[in-house]
C-alpha cells in the first residue's frame, strides 16, 4: 500500500492531504483544528488527522511532499528587495526573521510534525505545479487544457499548460510582479477589505456599483495584450518593497486614501469594485481563450485563487470557448497540498489514473466526520436537550423548520474541504423570504448585510430556476450563473431606479433571498450520489413547499473559520440567534436549550444599518 502526504503552509490556508493508491482520503486545512482563520502557520492537526483517517504511521508513508519550493521563493523575495532598496527595508525586516527561522527550513519542520518516525525523502514541487495537479487529476477528464492563475508562487503569478491520462506539462508563465491575483487584492486593500480573506467581499460589492473606471485601470494600471498577459504600471502599487499593497500615486489617482476598515461603504467603493471586477473577467475570459487557441483541448481545468472568483469562472463558462470547465474546491493554497500528493503518485511515480466521469474529489467531502456516540456524549456532557430521530423524522421536521421560515445549523458527514460549505458544515434558510438574507447576516452571520447568500438547488430542478442546463453540474458552489426569466419579479419604475444600496430591499424573484441585486447566483447544485443526506433535506423541502432551492451558507460567523467537532458546531449555535441545530441525527431547538432566550430575531432588524 502506497500513501502519499501533501503539505502546504506559511502563506495562506495551510493544509495537509492524504493520497493512498492514487485515492483520495483526507484533506483538510489546519484553520479547522485551530480555529485560527486562514491559519499559515504548519499544518500539525491537519497532518494528525489526515494520517489517522488513513490508518497510517508517519513511518509507513512513503512520500511527503511540499506544495512550492521555498528557496526559489526566497530567491524572489530577495531579488525583488534589492530591486526596490533601499525602501522595501522596513518590509525586508519584517520578513527576515520567519524566513531564515522557519521557512526555509521546511525539511526540519516537516520532520517535527511527523514525529520524527518519518525517514524517507521529502519532494518539493513548484507552487503551480501543485495547483495545475490539484486541478487535473481529480477531473473527470481524460485530457484538458489547465489554466492556473493566483497571486504568485514562487515567481509564476499565472500558467497554462494541458494534462493528459497521468501527466500534465506546463507550458507557459506570467511572471511576477504581474499577477491578476494581486491586482485584485490591491483593490481588495484599497475598498477597506482584508488582503487574502475579503476578496469575496469585493466581488460581493461589485453588482452594487458601475464599472466606470474601467478605462482609467486599463489606461493607467494596466498594459492589457489579447492573449490575456499584462503588465502592470508597479508605481501604483507598493506590495513589492512595502507594508501596503497599493501607493500614493494609486491614491491620488482615484482620489483619496484607501477606505479605513469597518468605515462605512460609499458608491465609490462599489464603483471600484464593480470595475476591477470587470477588467478581471475580461483577463480571465482572454487567457481562456489564448490557452484554447494553444492547447486545442475542448476542456479546461481551473485552481489557484483567482478560480474562486465565481464570476469570472461563469463567464469563462458561457462566453468561452470550452465545453467543459472542471474548477479545484480548493483552489487556493490549501489544495496545493492535494495536488502535491497527486502529483508525486501518477507524475513522479507513473501511476496510471482512473478517470472518475463525476470528478474523484468524492463532493470534497474530505474532513473529519463524528460518530453518533462521540455527539452523544458531549451533548450529554454540557447538559443540551435533543431529540434523536431516524432519517426521515429527522428530514420531515427539519424541512417543517426552514417551511416555518427558521434557522438551522446543519452538521453531517465529513467536512468539507475548501472555503465552501457543500451541505456538511451550513446554515441554511428559506430562500422564499424577503427578510432572510438581512437575518441571516445581520443576527446569524454577524457580517456585512449587503453579502450575498448562495442557493443549493436539487440537481434535477436547476433548469427551472437557474440559467443552467440539467446536463451541467455546479456542485462546488463556483459558478455565478442567473436566475431564470420565469422566476423574476416585475420591478416598478421606482425600484429599478435604485442605486447602491438601495437596491438590497427590492425582491428580485420568488427566490429573492439568493438573488443579488444583478439577478445573479452563486449556485450549488445538490445531487444524491455526492450529497446524500443534504440532497434528501432538500427533496424534503420541496415536498412541503414546493421549492427545490435553501440557503447555504458556511457554518460559521463573521471572522471564524468553518466549524469542525460538535462543541464548534454547539458553541456557534448558542452564540447566534439559530433557531435549530442538526448533528447527525441528533435535533436541538434553541428555546428547548437550558437558560436560552426565544428570540424573534425578525423584530430586531429595524435596529441594523445597511453599511
């Protein structure tokens, strides 16, 4: 038996992954066990946990790989400080003392985690390398075009190349400091967001805002050629040499400093952010292109962090020129890991693949999954009152809660492996309410009310609410698609005059609680194979009301990873004002709770602003 362990971490979502005999057998991010958001640092619990899911020994593995290659990274980083010295010194100081500490000793660290009983050889990959395999191999494609574009690994902001049966070959690179991924988090900093978290939020703004200063980037920032390369004017921004990432003249250009976090949102921030989310598709849709016009291939396959902005993926969907577009859950880091793994067994090793028709990434449902008996006796531990139903008790009643407008927690299966709740770890809600989005954010979410929530949709009723035909799938929740003319709401003249923020109010369609204010989805489409239980709840649902779509968002609140154990899952459900909570078979009510307060969380939304 042959078990390969892939292992990324100091950057960004560190995570470790499991491969044995080719199959995939756990992945997870270390943010899970730490409850540290993004966690960077050495994936221990991670690495624990992929090695007990697998049965295995640190000695019994027989390759351990890393996702980049940390002296190539370090060769970047020095270059670039020269380049920029002596200013970039205050950033050059920062950095020295975790890099010659920690970071360029992978091997010592790698060793520590495995206990030392781990005696073998250690492979380190390239950074793109590692997406362009955590995005190939798991596909249900025998041969594809592979695009990868992030913010940069080792020098590559961007590749392209094709993978066929076990082997994929990189062929092309953009080159730092040019990077799609940096450009949008420099606009990510300068809108008041958080580099490497709240790049979601500002694809989020976008659709509140109007592109008008997409000239003004192309003609000052950005270099743009038909094939999707560009170059970047680097004196708009200071990420290369400094402790920001955009510049005074950036500042001057657009006419003020960048937004100070938590400050409240202006039309000129959803302006910005409708525009760079603009001329990013425009990049995305053009490297598609040139990399079909190179490779040939009808198919293409997606991963580093730029492949979760749905948006872009939807586009590259519709308006390109490929068939089939198969997009890495994990797109960013952490599936670097897995891709590490993969990449050792069929690339380094010559194993043959088996192509999975339905993808091998088994719904990313990768993480940890506990058993009745371990819920049982914590719930019992902290004195909670519940009720343990069979299945279709269990569906019946929580169906009935959502049909009563309600709020549950949802804690099934294995966790999920990705930024996406898929229907393990999510709160869900009754999409038919007006009300639903502002509750579910304001009072469960704890988060901005203008983000969007995501619809799950049962796979066999997409085609009568979404622009998605049956035969296409979206089951990792990235692709923006739109909401079926049919499901729209006639808008008065009034409410089609709106602008910004105050378009949030207006109900779009029967679904109005999952459609943004540019009548776009960020859709999950729930099948049986992949998600059993989840795809039951919702046929349930369906049963009752008449309606095949939920809520889904990820079960956690503002700041927090996604929860992991059932004290995660218990802790964040008496925090917020859920009204059920759902651990395998077991069923909580919140005003069944000892000491806790039925809240009618509906009569507190007059006392929220909409920032």
């Amino acid at each position: 038996m042959s078990a390969i362990l892939g292992i990324s971490a100091f950057y960004h979502d560190s995570a470790a992954a499991l491969v044995v005999e080719g199959k995939i057998v756990a992945a997870a991010q270390e943010e899970r066990f730490s409850r540290k958001k993004h966690d960077h640092e050495f994936p221990i619990q991670a690495i624990d946990y992929c090695l007990a899911e697998g049965g295995i020994e640190p000695a019994d593995l027989d390759y351990v790989g890393f996702y980049d290659k940390p002296l190539l990274k370090f060769e970047r980083l020095l270059e670039t400080y020269l380049s920029f010295a002596p200013s970039g010194f205050p950033s050059f100081s920062r950095a020295m003392p975790l890099w010659l500490g920690q970071k360029l000793h992978v091997s010592r660290e790698m060793r520590r985690a495995l206990k030392r009983a781990y005696r073998k050889r250690f492979v380190f990959l390239g950074h793109h390398e590692s997406h362009a395999a955590s995005a190939f191999y798991p596909s249900p494609f025998k041969e594809s075009a592979i695009l990868t574009m992030d913010g940069v690994g080792e020098w590559s902001t961007a590749t392209f190349g094709t993978g066929r049966e076990n082997q994929i070959r990189l062929t092309h690179e953009l080159r730092f400091p040019h990077s799609l991924g940096l450009l949008y988090s420099a606009f990510t900093y300068y809108c008041g967001f958080r580099v490497n978290s709240g790049e979601y939020k500002l694809m989020g703004l976008a659709p509140y805002g109007e592109a008008q200063f997409v000239d003004l980037i192309l003609e000052k920032l950005l270099d743009l050629k038909e094939d999707g390369s560009f170059r970047m004017d680097m004196s708009y921004f200071n990420y290369c040499q400094g402790l920001t990432m955009t510049s005074r003249k950036l500042h001057n250009l657009f006419g003020s400093p960048p937004r100070q976090p938590e400050s409240p949102i202006t039309q000129k921030e959803m302006d910005i952010a409708a525009s760079v989310q603009k001329v990013t598709e425009e990049i995305m849709l053009r490297m598609a292109r040139h990399v079909h016009l190179q490779t040939g291939q009808r198919n293409l396959c997606l991963a580093g962090g730029v492949a979760l902005n749905c948006v872009g993926n939807g586009r590259i969907l519709r308006e390109g020129p490929f068939d089939r577009v198969w997009i890495q859950p994990a797109a960013g880091d952490a599936g670097g890991a897995l891709g590490t793994a993969l990449f050792i067994w069929h690339q380094l090793l010559n194993n043959p693949r088996q192509v999975n028709p339905d993808d091998s990434q088994n719904g990313s449902l990768l993480g940890p999954q506990f058993s009745e008996g371990e819920i049982k006796r914590y719930l019992d531990r902290v004195g909670a009152k519940y009720d343990l139903l069979p299945d279709p008790e269990l569906y019946d009643r929580v169906a009935q809660l959502l049909a009563d407008k309600k709020v549950v927690g949802w804690m099934r299966g294995r966790m999920e492996f990705g930024p996406r709740a898929l229907g393990a770890r999510s709160i869900l809600g009754d999409p038919r309410s007006r009300e639903m989005q502002s509750i579910m954010n304001l009072k469960i979410k704890f988060r901005e009310s203008f983000r969007p929530f995501a619809p799950s949709v049962l796979q066999e009723r997409v085609e009568d609410y979404f622009q998605l035909t049956p035969a296409s799938e979206s089951p990792y929740m990235l692709l923006v698609t739109s909401i079926k003319q049919s499901q729209k709401c006639e808008l008065s003249e009034t409410e089609r005059s709106y602008k910004g923020f105050d378009r949030l109010g207006v109900s779009r369609s029967k679904v109005p609680a999952v459609t943004h204010v540019d009548d776009s989805v960020r859709l999950q489409t729930v099948d049986g194979k992949r998600h059993g239980p989840f795809h039951e709840l919702l046929r349930c649902f369906e049963e009752k009301t008449g309606c095949p779509v939920l809520i889904n968002t990820s079960f956690n609140v503002r700041g927090e990873p996604i929860v992991c154990t059932p004290q995660d899952a218990h802790t964040c459900f008496l925090a917020t004002h859920m009204d059920a909570l759902v651990m395998e078979r077991f069923l909580l009510l919140k005003d069944a709770q000892p000491g806790a307060q039925k809240i009618d969380v509906r009569s507190h939304l007059s006392q929220f602003e909409l920032d």
